[in-house]
C-alpha cells in the first residue's frame, strides 16, 4: 500500500468520507479489477481533499502493482454483454459527431478501449479509429478483430503526438494511477483544436448521495471518485477548454442488469434474475440512467 496526495491540487489534507471495508489480507485479488466485477461496497479507505474536494482511495495498493494487475487481467463475461456495449457506444458516439462533424478517417483514440468495442463502432461510422489498452488478452481479443489497439498505456504506447483528432476515455478515468497525467498526455496526443471526452462516475450526484456507503460504484478496483466539479477542475488545469459535462447513462441486457442486482441486493436481485430467465428475457436490452454517470467534453485551445 501507497500514500498519495491529491492528484488535482497536490495537497496532503484529506478526510475520510468512506473507510475501508476490505480486511488485511483480502485484497489485491486480479478478479476484483475485472470490469464485470460485482464487487459492490468492497473498497479500501477512500477520502476527500480539503483543498479542492477530490475524492481518492488512500492509502491504495502500489501503483506499479495495480498497472500488473490490469495487464494480466481476463474477463469473459465482458465478451457475453457484447450488445449492451455496442449500444451504448452508439448511443455515445452520437453527442461526440455533433461536436466533430462528418469523420471523414480522421484519428480517432480510445483510450483503456479493453476488447475494442468502441473502436470497432467508431471505425464503422468513418473514423480511423485506434485503441491502447494494457490486458494483454483483451488486445489479443481486439487484433483477432483485425482492430488496430496497441498493448500499453496511454503513458508507455509510443503514439504520436499531436495527430489525433479526438480523444476517449469511457469509464478509464476513475481507474488510472496518475489521472492528471493521463489527460496531459491526452493533451499531448491531441491536435490543436482536438476533442477529448471522459465518462466516468459522478460521487456527488442525488443518487450517490442518496446511496452514501451503499453507491454500488464504490468498489476496489475504483480509486479516483470525480465529480463534474472536479473533472472540470483537472481539464482546465490540463489546458482544456471544458465545452460540456452531462449525465449520460447507459444499455444492459436485462440478464446482466438483474445479475448485478442480485450482487449488491441478494433478495430483491435473485428472485429477478430468475423471473427474467424464465420469460426468456435475458437477452433484452434495456436503457439505464441514474444520474450518476456523466460525460464531458472538452477542447485542446
């Protein structure tokens, strides 16, 4: 475990807003960094800058260790919820090319694109679209795809600089080890006039705040909690023109809706699960939205 101070303002003045619900010796397990993971409410200590209000797991595990970890990681039920994913980045694509125009093959990176998903859509509507990603099997998953991801992070991916026209992040950012690094680089990678959009968990939303301890987000795998206040914050101060932020939800299969249900509330969930496997509705596809999710997007000057 690791001390850290505030990745914003650089401060070492934090409270604590959650304590840690992971007993010694518990964590670290690679399953638990999985992005189906339905760890719910396991978390180490997770506190809030005094500062500027950043919310940040500290201590946390070595940073060297948890890049490891998502190089080595495997997640077959990702590959299951397929067409969950490739609606919901159609659905996100749309708000981006309103911002863009035509893409007429220009570069496209998205950043942490896992099994390639999104680049995969982005490439079908025009874009010259590539991926970085560091789990060694899910960029063998995306090549098998014929996609061009690049093992690595966006840090150690040789890409370069200034060429891409747009950048995305879709729930990367609350992953990341040094997030205002990881959006100089953004920066870095852009060119002038280019677009880098983030979604990520919103903490300071009416549903999480509603939620308090029980948010289901907050889990281990998480360790940095952005509001839009503080998103917009690291942006500018990354030299961002922040042109929008907004709650952007999004489609599961009701199946997986159910099963993640039943993780974080075991009597209401189960029962659910099996009702909707029983009128063979698993596969359905359903729109959600709590508020909690949120996507901005902002412009390199």
């Amino acid at each position: 475990m690791e001390h850290v101070r505030c990745n914003l303002c650089g401060a070492d003045d934090a409270v604590v807003r959650y304590p840690c619900t992971i007993k010694q010796g518990e964590g670290g397990d690679w399953r638990a960094f999985r992005c189906t993971n339905s760890g719910y409410g396991r978390h180490h200590t997770i506190v809030q800058c005094r500062q500027c209000g950043l919310v940040y797991t500290d201590p946390r595990p070595d940073g060297h260790d948890i890049i490891e970890t998502y190089q080595t990681v495997e997640d077959l039920l990702y590959i299951e919820e397929r067409e969950g994913r490739v609606l919901t980045f159609e659905h996100h694509l749309k708000p981006l090319e309103r911002l863009t125009g035509s893409p007429n093959g220009r570069l496209l990176l998205d950043v942490g694109c896992y099994t390639g998903v999104f680049v995969e859509i982005a490439a079908g509507h025009g874009w010259d679209a590539w991926g970085v990603e560091p789990s060694r099997w899910a960029v063998g998953q995306a090549q098998a795809r014929g996609l061009h991801v690049v093992q690595g992070t966006l840090e150690t991916a040789d890409l370069p600089q200034a060429t891409f026209d747009v950048v995305t992040m879709w729930d990367v950012i609350e992953h990341v080890t040094d997030p205002l690094r990881t959006l100089q680089q953004a920066y870095r990678l852009l060119k002038p006039g280019g677009l880098v959009v983030v979604h990520t968990i919103d903490i300071e939303s009416p549903f999480a705040r509603l939620m308090g301890a029980r948010w289901p987000w907050l889990m281990e795998m998480h360790i940095y909690y952005f509001s839009r206040h503080t998103l917009r914050a690291m942006l500018e101060k990354c030299g961002f023109q922040v042109l929008s932020d907004r709650p952007q939800g999004r489609y599961l299969r009701l199946g997986y809706l159910m099963n993640r249900v039943a993780a974080l509330i075991p009597p209401v969930g189960r029962p659910a699960e099996w009702l909707v496997t029983k009128l063979g509705l698993r596969g359905l596809a359903v729109p959600v939205n709590l508020g909690d999710l949120f996507t901005a997007y902002a412009r390199k000057a």
